[in-house]
C-alpha cells in the first residue's frame, strides 16, 4: 500500500478477505496485563489463521528491562496460559521472531529519539515500508503525554526514512467524563486525524456482537417487528463473576457506569436500536449509531435515581468460595462509594422506539458471567386459551448471547404433547460453536486486523465517545456532589440490589435471570 501524504487511513478493503498489508505494531505498555493476556496470544490467533501479513512486527515499549529473547519467553508463558487463542507450541518460535522489546519510560522525552531509531531499524530489518501502528496500552493518565510526544518526534506524521501510514488505537477508558473526553479528543486531534485515531471498544469485535447487523438486517424476518408496535422492552446485560482483580486503583476511581456503561452498554444499546446503514461502509454505519445516541432520552439531574440504582459488592460467595467486600480489595478506599454494579432505564425518543424502555445492567461479583441482549416482544392476545389449564401465556423472548456462549435463542409456546392443551415455551437455540465449529477470532484479533486493514467501522468515533458521556454526565454530577447518593449494597455472587426491581415498568418487566 502506498504512502499517503498526511498519514492518514488509506480506503481499505473489508478486514478478513485478504492479508492486511505491512506493519510495525508499537505497543506501549508491553510489559503490562493487556499486552500479555489478550494481545499478544489473539495476535497469535491471527499469525496460526495466516490472517497477518508476511512482513509483520512487534515492538512493546516499557520501562522493565527485556532482552528480545526474555520478552518472548515471558509472553510465550503468557499466550501457552491463555484459553483464547490455541497454542501451538510448533509455530511459536516463527511467530515470536516478530516480537521485539525497548525499554523506555514514555514521560522522558529523552526516550524518544533512541524509540524512533529502534523502529526505523526495526522497520528496514524486516522489510517494512514505514506503517506504523501505535498501540496505547498504559493507564489513561499516559495518553496525553504520549500522544504529544510521539507528535513531537514527528512520529506521527510519514517521513524520508518512515514513509507509510501512521494509526493510533486508544484504550478505555476514553476521559472520565465529557469535560475531559473533550480535551482528550482535542490532544489527540492536535496530532493526528481522526481517520487515524481507533478508540478500542473489544465488545465489537465479539463475533456475537457484529452478527446483530447480519441477523437484522440479512434476514427479511425480524426487521419488520423490530419496534415499538411489537417489542415490550429491551435489557442489556453485561454480569462479571470476577472482583476487581487487582485493578483496585484504576476502579475505584472509575466504577461501573464509566467503567461499562459509557462505552460497550451503550455501544450495544446502538447496535440493537439503530437505523439500517445505507451500506457497510465505516462511516455509514457509524453515521447511523451517533443518531442512536443522540436520541437518548437525557436525563435530568434531579432524575437521576428514578432511572438508576447503583449497587456496590459486599461479601459473599462466588464458584463456591467466600469472596471480600469491594471495600477490602486491595486499592480500594475501606470507605469508597465507587458503584460496582449500575442499572439503568432509558429511553429512545424516536419514532421507531417511543415508549420502549432499555434496560441497561451491569455488575461484578454477580451469579454468573454471561452479556446478552435480549428482546422481550409484547404478549400475544391469549384470549383463545383463557379457558384452558395453561392460564398466563409468556410472550416471545429473542435472547442474543454475547458471552461466554456466543448464539442466539427464540423463545415461542408450544403445546405439550398429551390430551388437552397446555402451552408451554420452548427455545429454538443456535450457538456459532455447533453452527460453524471452528473457533472464530477472538475480539481483540478481529480488531487489530480491522485496524492494519484501515477500516474504522467498528471504532467509536470522537462524536460517539461525547455523546455517551453528555449522556451520562447529570449521573456522575448526582454522585460527585453525594456521593453515597442512592447506593445500595448486595451480596457477593447475587442479581445485585433488589432495588434495581423498581426501575422495570410497573412491576410488570423483571429482569432476567440468565
Ligand atoms: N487489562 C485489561 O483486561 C484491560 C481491558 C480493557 C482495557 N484496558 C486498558 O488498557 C490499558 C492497560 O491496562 P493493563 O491492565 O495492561 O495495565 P497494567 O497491567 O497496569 O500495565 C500498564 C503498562 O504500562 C507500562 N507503563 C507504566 N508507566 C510507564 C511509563 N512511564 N513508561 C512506559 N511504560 C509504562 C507498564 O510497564 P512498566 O511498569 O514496565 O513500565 C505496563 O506495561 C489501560 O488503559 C486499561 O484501562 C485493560
């Protein structure tokens, strides 16, 4: 692919027909969780499914001191650990050849022009024409000072030596609120185009997660009942088992609306509510999500704790063991009122959804792991077997699994078999393991590829990442001025507070029990 003048995206194919093509991946933060647990073995992912390109590398940036061969060997204990990606210990050594390693401390400009010298040479040694992907996996508190220093190093833009595309992908969180998401974006604009800025949301990548477009809009079936005249309500649910696993200090100061709701409820909320894109292109499909956003009904402050309940984890049991309360993890303030789980009712105030309410959830420690979407239609007339032994008849329920077992379930009655009639529901299911048996690429794979192709769709852009936080800015003023505002405590291992039962419509709706 040829260079492009002011380093931006060139057109790209669609991700996954044909190998991307030449890259330098600069990961900062090589040393760290991210890198170890999910980049490097899904990288592995893509190299054992020959979707990498031949001429590919790897340089993690870090302060701890790795020779090569050391950071290999230590990610190659890491990726042999993780289930994801199969290891195949046979072409580890082929695929470990990429991986190379330069200590450096990312705040010391002093560190830069040894960093620039390192990827030039690394760049000639095997062949790469100059594109170069920089990858932000350090603490946000890093990303200003890193992207003001790679625009210093004039890093950012090709040059004689460096020629090829340049691309940034940003972590989440992406600013804490709209005030700092703002300047955030603003920085980043200084020194790149937004074209070239990949703002990671992994929930997309999830195979589940992109099939939402293929299942409504590949089929002729569902769209037309796809809206308010059918659908009762929508919940999102995204339930972790796990704690905050040493990540006290990060969470504490973050909490589950920032940490969850901001970027993947809200993402899939669009997702499933969304208008038809005119195309698959990137920035059709990306045009008609920040309409979704921005038809979110706001909230005003004062409103705050009639459409959300936000818990917080004592202690309790998980997989059979005793687990602590939030406040005694390490790093957490024995006294925090950070929420660890959040419920959310909202609304779409557009002609499609008027009247049908979202409910978004989200928690850690709850009973099991498990993200879905699942529609719930409005009941049938049940007027025909009000007669008969069955009496209240459920209502259609279309459950889409996102993890751990990506597929999708109808629910419909059936009668049971026998004199009589009793109607009963029953699940149609469809898993992409039974359906497709081969293990699909993992999330954060899929996007990395996307990202070495140039393709954007699945990146939330610089609107998206405003608009969910404008959203969710009355909540977080609410909390900031009382902070032990409407918290509520649940077990360890539960649903969560059983307050949350209040926001559903009525005592009508109950959340679901996966
Ligand atoms: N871990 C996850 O599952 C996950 C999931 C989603 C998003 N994220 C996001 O990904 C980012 C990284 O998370 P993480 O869990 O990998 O964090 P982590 O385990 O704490 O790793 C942080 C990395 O930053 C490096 N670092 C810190 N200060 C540095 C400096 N001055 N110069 C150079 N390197 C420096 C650390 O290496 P040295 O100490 O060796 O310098 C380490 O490699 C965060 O923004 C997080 O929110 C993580």
């Amino acid at each position: 692919m040829g260079a492009d003048p002011i380093g931006a995206s060139p057109p790209a194919p669609r991700a996954g027909t044909e190998p991307p093509p030449p890259s330098l991946l600069v990961i900062f933060g090589a040393s760290g969780d991210l890198t170890r647990r999910l980049l490097i073995p899904d990288l592995f992912g893509l190299f054992l499914d020959g979707l990498l390109p031949e001429r590919f590398a790897v340089l993690g940036v870090s302060r701890t001191p790795y020779a090569d061969e050391a950071f290999r060997a230590m990610l190659r204990d890491c990726a042999r650990e993780t289930g994801e990606a199969k290891f195949d210990a046979s072409r580890w050594d082929d695929f470990a050849a990429g991986l190379h390693y330069h200590s450096a401390d990312l705040e010391d400009p002093g560190s830069y022009p040894a960093l620039r010298e390192r990827i030039r040479s690394l760049c000639a040694a095997r062949g790469i024409p100059g594109n170069i992907i920089f990858y932000s996996a350090v603490a946000p508190r890093h990303y200003v000072s890193l992207v003001r220093k790679i625009g210093e190093t004039k890093l950012a833009v090709p040059s004689e030596d460096l020629p090829g595309f340049r691309r940034v992908i940003v972590e989440k969180p992406f600013g804490r609120d709209l005030a700092s998401a703002r300047a955030l974006n603003r920085e980043m604009l200084g020194v790149f185009h937004d074209g070239q800025v990949y703002r990671i949301d992994h929930f997309l990548g999830k195979e589940t997660v992109q099939n939402l477009f293929v299942f409504r809009f590949g089929n002729g079936i569902f769209e037309p009942v796809w809206n308010r005249n059918y659908i009762d309500h929508v919940q999102i649910t995204v339930a972790e088992t796990l704690g905050v696993e040493g990540r006290g200090d990060y969470y504490d100061d973050a909490g589950a609306v920032r940490d969850m709701i901001q970027n993947h409820l809200l993402q899939l909320m669009a997702l499933v509510a969304m208008e038809p894109p005119n195309s698959l292109d990137g920035d059709d499909v990306r045009g008609e999500k920040l309409k979704l956003l921005k038809s979110i009904g706001r909230v005003a402050d004062e409103r705050v704790g009639d459409v959300c309940v936000r818990g917080q984890y004592v202690e309790g049991e998980t997989g059979g063991k005793k687990v602590p309360a939030y406040r005694a993890e390490k790093n957490v303030s024995p006294d925090s009122f950070t929420e660890t789980y959040a419920a959310l009712r909202l609304s779409v105030d557009n002609w499609r959804w008027a009247g049908v309410p979202f409910y978004l959830r989200t928690g850690k420690r709850m009973a099991r792991k498990v993200s879905e979407i699942a529609i719930q239609f409005r009941p049938a007339p049940s007027l025909l077997f009000k007669d008969t032994e069955c009496g209240q008849i459920d209502s259609n329920l279309l459950v889409i699994n996102i993890q751990p077992e990506e597929g999708i379930f109808l629910r419909f009655c059936a009668k049971e078999p026998g004199p009589g009639v009793c109607v009963r529901p029953v699940d149609f299911h469809f898993t992409y393991r039974e359906a497709f048996g081969a293990r699909s690429t993992p999330a954060y794979g899929r996007l990395l590829l996307d990202v070495m192709h140039g393709d954007p769709t699945l990146f939330p852009r610089e609107e998206d990442v405003e608009t969910s936080w404008t959203l969710l800015d009355p909540f977080l003023r609410r909390w900031e001025g009382d902070p032990g505002h409407g918290l509520r405590f649940y077990p360890a291992g539960g649903w969560g507070p059983p307050e949350a039962d209040a926001l559903l419509q009525e005592g009508r709706d109950r959340w679901r029990r996966p």
